[in-house]
C-alpha cells in the first residue's frame, strides 16, 4: 500500500499535486503514523506537526478533542515518521501538498473545519487558510516560528555549508536521549536541503501572507522556548491580518507542550477557543 504522497500530477477540483517522494506504509515508525479520533459532531480538526516531528506530538490533542465532540485528524507530512532520509528528498513544496491533500479529504464532510499547527505546522496552517481562505474555520499555532534562533546565520550561512554537509545534529537532544517520549516524535539530524527549504517558506511564504490571514487566530508558545524564541509569536501576532486573534503564553514547555508539558488547562483553552463562536 502506499501513502498519499504523489509522484505524477493528480487533480482534485482545482488541486494540482505533485510531489517527489513516494513512501511505503511499512516505512513509518509506529509513532509516526497518521490518525483519526471520531467526534461524532459535525466540526472537524486538522492537526499538522512540525518540522522533522510526526504525528505522535498531537495525539494528546486529538484524544481531547475527540472526546468532546470534534473529529481530529492527525496528517502526516511527507518525510517525517519515516527516516531522516526520506525527509532529506523532500521541501517545502511537499509538505504544502501533505497538509492540501489531507485538507481536501475532510473538505465537504464538515460544517466547520479549524486547523491546529505545531511548530512550523502553523506556518503551513496559515498558508493553507490563504489557498482556502472561506474554509477555515479558525487557526491555533502553538511555538510557531518567524523568528529563529540565531536568525541571520540560518538564512546566509545555511545555503553555503548545505553544499558540503548533508546533515546537522540537534543541539537540545544531548539533554533528551533519555526522553523516550522526545525520541518518539522527532529527527535527532535535520537534513540542511530541507532545513533551507523550512527557511525559505517562512521568509518567502509566511512574512508574506500573515497581514492576508483574515481567519480568527490564537497564538500559544512558551516563555521558555529554547527552539523558537518568544519574540516570533509576538511578531506573529502584530502582523496578523485578522481583527480576532489572542496571544497566549506558557511556561515550563521547552517547545512542545503538548507533549512535554502537557496541562488541562491548555487543552481547555484550545477546546474554548474553537468552540467559541466568533463575533
């Protein structure tokens, strides 16, 4: 069997998918793989992990929303869950069609569909509201990068040394080998091709689009990101487009908090914030 991650043309209404990696189910990790959680209502959630991560970080989530009603769908984006070097054959363009293929699987089936994007999964969540912008209910980003960490040596310096080094070791997982958890949803090596390919969608795509995101917004990161700095969702706040949106900060996550630190109240926040109509 294989996944929905094309090799030739395929239209579905005006959707155009090609991508270049095609990957065997037997090739993703048990962790990695996608989901459905019924709800049993008529609202639906996509839920897009971030780079180098899979599904397993949204499980916590889905489970949640599930139980209270809304249908949460779990998309996996091409490259990840497998091996780190099926994530190296793939950009930007790929995991724009991972998101858009599962997008247009639901679209149709539900009254409302709102989209929940992880890390970078919010950065292709706000791009997929810009090529569906009346069928998205609402957007809720949690750690979502703008900004990076050492900002201008990933934009200048990446595109050089990705010629003579094909991989870079994540500086955190020294402190995380014994996470079994941690291990579970990520890459411990981000291949540099992709990770100039992550670049360029935020500087090309997301700078461009946030003032055009029109779609009710709640931005969640943590005041102790070591990945992302904190500075990127007040960024992304002031440049949203859209007249309802909120800021909502955390404590005690390193970036994940859906997983690393987890809490009742974050998910009740996220559950009220989708289930509170919009003015």
């Amino acid at each position: 069997m294989r996944l929905s991650h094309y090799t030739e043309n395929k239209t579905e209404g005006q959707l155009i998918t090609f991508m270049k990696i095609v990957e065997k189910e037997d090739q993703v990790i048990e962790s990695g793989k996608a989901f459905k959680y019924n709800g049993g209502g008529g609202s639906a959630v996509l839920l897009i992990h971030g780079f180098t991560g899979n599904p397993y970080s949204m499980r916590v989530l889905g489970t949640y929303l599930a139980d209270r009603g809304i249908d949460a769908y779990g998309i996996r984006l091409a490259g990840h869950g497998t091996d780190v070097e099926n994530l190296a054959q793939t950009d930007y363009r790929d995991w724009q069609e991972s998101v858009r293929v599962a997008f247009n699987q639901v679209r149709g089936k539900y009254r409302h569909i709102s989209i929940i994007g992880l890390s970078f999964g919010g950065n292709l969540a706000f791009n997929l509201s810009r090529c569906y912008p009346d069928s998205i209910n609402k957007i809720i980003t949690i750690g979502t990068p703008i900004l990076l960490k050492k900002d201008k040596l990933n934009r200048y310096v990446v595109p050089y040394i990705k010629r003579f080094k094909k991989y870079y070791k994540k500086e955190w997982v020294k402190d995380m080998k014994s996470d079994t958890a941690f291990m579970q949803r990520t890459y411990d090596r981000i291949p540099l091709d992709s990770y100039a390919s992550f670049i360029y969608f935020i500087n090309n795509f997301t700078k461009n689009e946030l003032p055009h995101v029109l779609v009710p917004t709640l931005v969640i990161h943590s005041k102790d990101d070591v990945v992302i700095p904190p500075e990127s969702a007040e960024l992304i706040y002031n440049m949203l487009g859209s007249k309802e949106k909120e800021l909502y900060w955390l404590k005690n996550s390193y970036h994940d908090p859906l997983v690393d630190e987890v809490t009742d109240t974050l998910l009740e926040k996220i559950y009220q914030f989708l289930m509170n109509p919009s003015p």
